[in-house]
C-alpha cells in the first residue's frame, strides 16, 4: 500500500532557535540562479548551464500557499527536443507551502516531494515515498554558515538515503547526495525536481546573472576579424563543402541618440560547390567587397526571458515556442570558454508523454547562439522532418585584440585552401585498397562521398600511411574531402574492375 509523506519531528531545546526558523525555498517574483548540468540526456543544456528557478505567480488559500513557475523544455524520452510552453521546468511546475515549514514539490508524474524548511540537527522525515513503499528519506546532517550569496547566512545540509518502508537501509545511487537550503537565499544546492528519484544530478546556486544587451554582444573593435563556415546536408547523405565568409572592421560610428552603431568592414566570401560533371570536383568562387553592417536597441537585453524559459508566441508567423538558454560557449577551439546566450523557434508543440509535432510533420526548428563581443556564433536551420536537410553557420574562429582564436582559413581562393594540406591517393584507378599518405603528421577529417554527392564514410585519421578497402565500392567515380583546422582539400579516385 501507498503511503502519505510523513514528517517526523525529534526535538533538541539546545539547538539554537536559527537552526529552524525562517528558512524558506519559495519566493514569487524572485530568480535564483544556478549553475552545472541537471540531465545528461537534454539536449539543449552546455555543460556549465545556467538554470533559473523562477516562481512568477502566488495564490494564498488559507494557510495554503501555491506557487507557479515557469514553463520549460521537456524531452520524455524522445529523439527531438520538445518544446512544451505548458510543460513542467526543471524544479517541475507548481510548488506548494501548506504551513509549518512543510514545502511540497512535483515531479514528472505529480508525485509529492516534500522539504521540511524548519528542521533542525538530525531531524529526518519522508521526502518521496516510492510506488513500493519504499522512503528517500531526507536528514539535516549540517549547519552552517556562510554562502555564495551572503557571508553571514545560516545554511543546512540536507542528506538523502533511501529506506524500506520500515526503516532499514537500502542501496540507492541517491544515498548520500546532499542538498543546502539557506535562511535568508533559498536553495544553495538543489536537484532535477522533474526527473527526482532517478537522476542525481545536482545544481549549484551562483549570483544573479545579467542578461548582456545586444551592445555588449555586437561590441566590435577596428581589427576584429570573424570567419564563419556555411553547409548543408540532406537526410538522405547528400552534402556539399558550403561556403566561408570572412569580416575584416575596418571602422566604428557610434549614435548613442540613436541607440545603434554602424560598422565598415571588408567582407570576403569563399563558395564552395560540388559538381559531379563531368567528373566529380568542386567548383570555387570568390568575392570581396566592402559594406556596413548596424546593429541598434543596443540598450535592450538580448533576450527578454529567464534562461530556460519557454514562451508561446502567438504572433510571430505562427504558433511559435521560444525557448531560452545561457551557458557555456559549445563551439570548439576558442581561446576561452565564453558564455553564450541560444534560443530556438519551433513551429511545434508538445502532444504526448513521448512524442511531439505540429500534425502531420515533425517539428522545424531554428536556433540562434549569441556571444557577448562575438555576435552570432551558430545558427541552425533543422528541416530534417519535412524537406530533409539541415543547414549549419559556425563561427569558426575570430581576432579581437590581435589575438587569433580557432581555426582560420585563408581567404585568397580556392586553390589555396586545397594547398593547405598535402596528401595522395593512390592508385588511382583503384580495385582492392586505396593508399592515402598525409605529408605532415596530425589529426584530420576524412569524408567520402559517391558521384551524386551521398556521404559515404566519415572518420578521423590520425596516420601518415592509411590503407582503406574499396572492395564493398561498386565501380565508378568517387570524391574525398581531408580537412585539419578549417582547412579542405578534396581529391577524386576511380574504382575500376
């Protein structure tokens, strides 16, 4: 049989009256912060995310408070994000105060968490009762004083065990995780409330984040420069090498009574295209101009939402979800980890526990992500669900201060870009192995793709001297990529036989 939450009370008169009084986790209008990664599986958080929890609504019913939150991402097992403007957060949805300190939160399954605000040292009681009987039951193990927030708070250590209905120990991954509650900042350490019993993971409370304006974001200095890298690719293996666009800021004009700033810059643009006729090989083109590019609201936050927030936007186009996240910076190969600002657009919605589309296609989704002093660093433009392809813009490397960050490319032509790397294969025509050497030793991007542009095989070499089979490749022409730091070099062969 189930049972209700109970809360077991064991009194000690010598333990200070600020061990138990005035603790609270619950506060309306108010955001905390925090900071690391509360499910593995989700797909839009970086590794240092920050989450917010965020209650923007009350409603007092005696002694009867209820609290609501913010709406968030949910995911239920499925291979697409969905993003749900109703759905549950991550500190679930609704949150309840019944009085006397006793605080109850919902998981997933509207299952009752319960946190004892007021208890003292060794004071335990029954946080989660599991669907056997089972107890995850809750310890004040520690006082404390002193937190991210304030030098002279009063915190407790919470320690979770789990039990059998009786009382006897029972191994659990959850088994000594601690959370901290402060008296005067709520939570210092916290869970995935959504995802509670069964994931560990655990967030910690940092100071309330600004949100950066998009001045701060498109912060841009004579001598910048930026490189970003355009492709697609179809759900069927088709590809192409994209294009490269490089921004050279030549000049900066400030209208603060405007609220803008305009930017002279050199821009160079590099296309590449496959073309399998006659033979399989890619045509270049190249271009060069200069232009300005003004950016204004620079006063205004970028984003005007709490991280992790979704919002359900009635009229943008359609019946749009934005969903906002801040974390650390995902692109590889920058010289520091940036803290980036992302949301994405989905013309979607959630339908049940584990499937999300707008009938009858799966959902189409765009996302940005932002860089304070970096601009646009990514843009995704996912179509996989109805038209088949996926299209990618990455900034790949960037110069601020004459420092140079990530991979640079030469923007001078194609055949430079196919100098870059040196490399044969051989033999060409080809029936049983084909030989590729690298003249200089490292890591390099290898892809193989067939006559019509379907990408064949993709791996990492890291070898001089590498020997592949061809003997599974019907006969016909073929197209190889290398790539090492943003460097592409494309070579075709023949298999004969």
């Amino acid at each position: 049989m189930k049972r209700s939450a109970t809360i077991i009370f064991f009194l000690f008169p010598f333990i200070a009256v600020a061990q138990s009084g005035n603790f609270n986790s619950l506060f309306t209008q108010q955001a905390q912060f925090f900071t690391g990664n509360i499910n593995s599986f989700d797909l839009y958080v970086y590794p240092s995310s920050i989450k917010v929890m965020h209650f923007n609504n009350s409603v007092v019913n005696g002694t009867t408070t209820q609290y609501s939150g913010f709406r968030s991402i949910r995911f239920d097992n499925f291979s697409a994000a969905c993003i749900d403007s109703a759905g549950k957060s991550w500190f679930g949805s609704d949150a309840i105060d019944v009085g006397s300190g006793i605080q109850i939160y919902s998981n997933q399954l509207n299952e009752p968490i319960v946190v004892q605000t007021q208890a003292i040292l060794n004071q335990y009681w029954d946080m989660y009762i599991y669907p056997n009987g089972d107890v995850m039951r809750a310890t004040v193990t520690g006082i404390g004083t002193g937190s991210v927030l304030n030098p002279n708070d009063v915190t407790k250590t919470i320690t979770l065990d789990r039990t059998d209905s009786i009382g006897n120990p029972l191994n659990d991954f959850m088994n000594g995780k601690e959370l901290v509650l402060s008296q005067d900042s709520g939570w210092i350490k916290f869970m995935n409330v959504y995802l509670f019993p069964n994931d560990s993971a655990t967030v910690d409370r940092i100071p309330y984040v600004q949100i950066p304006t998009r001045g701060i974001v498109y912060d841009y200095q004579p001598g910048d420069v930026f490189q970003h890298h355009s492709s697609c690719f179809t759900f069927f293996g088709g590809t192409n090498p994209g294009s490269y666009t490089e921004l050279q800021i030549q000049s900066r004009q400030d209208y603060p009574a405007g609220d803008s700033v305009v930017y002279t810059v050199l821009q160079s643009v590099l296309n590449l295209t496959f073309n399998p006729n006659p033979f399989p090989h890619v045509d270049s083109s190249f271009n060069q101009i200069v232009t300005s590019i003004k950016f204004d609201q620079l006063s205004t936050p970028l984003f005007n939402a709490w991280p992790d927030e979704a919002i359900l936007d009635y009229n943008f186009q359609s019946n749009y979800t934005y969903l906002y996240s801040y974390g650390l910076n995902p692109v590889n190969n920058f010289c520091t980890s940036e803290f980036a600002l992302s949301y994405t657009i989905g013309t979607f919605s959630k339908f049940n526990t584990d499937t999300c589309f707008l009938p009858p296609f799966e959902p189409i989704m765009y996302t940005y992500t932002f860089v304070p002093g970096l601009g646009q660093t990514n843009y995704i433009d996912n179509e996989q669900a109805i038209f088949g392809f996926e299209c990618n813009d990455d900034l790949i490397g960037y110069t601020r201060g004459g420092i140079p960050c990530g991979n640079h490319i030469s923007f001078t032509g194609f055949d430079e870009v196919n100098q870059q790397i040196g490399w044969t294969l051989s033999p060409n025509p080809v029936d049983n192995a084909l030989h590729l050497h690298v003249k200089q030793s490292g890591a390099y991007q290898l892809k193989l793709f067939s006559a019509e542009g379907r990408l064949l095989l993709e791996k990492e070499i890291t070898d001089l001297e590498n020997v592949f089979s061809v003997t599974d490749l019907s006969s016909g022409t073929y197209f190889v990529e290398l790539s090492q730091n943003g460097n592409r070099s494309y070579k075709r062969f023949i298999v004969a036989r």
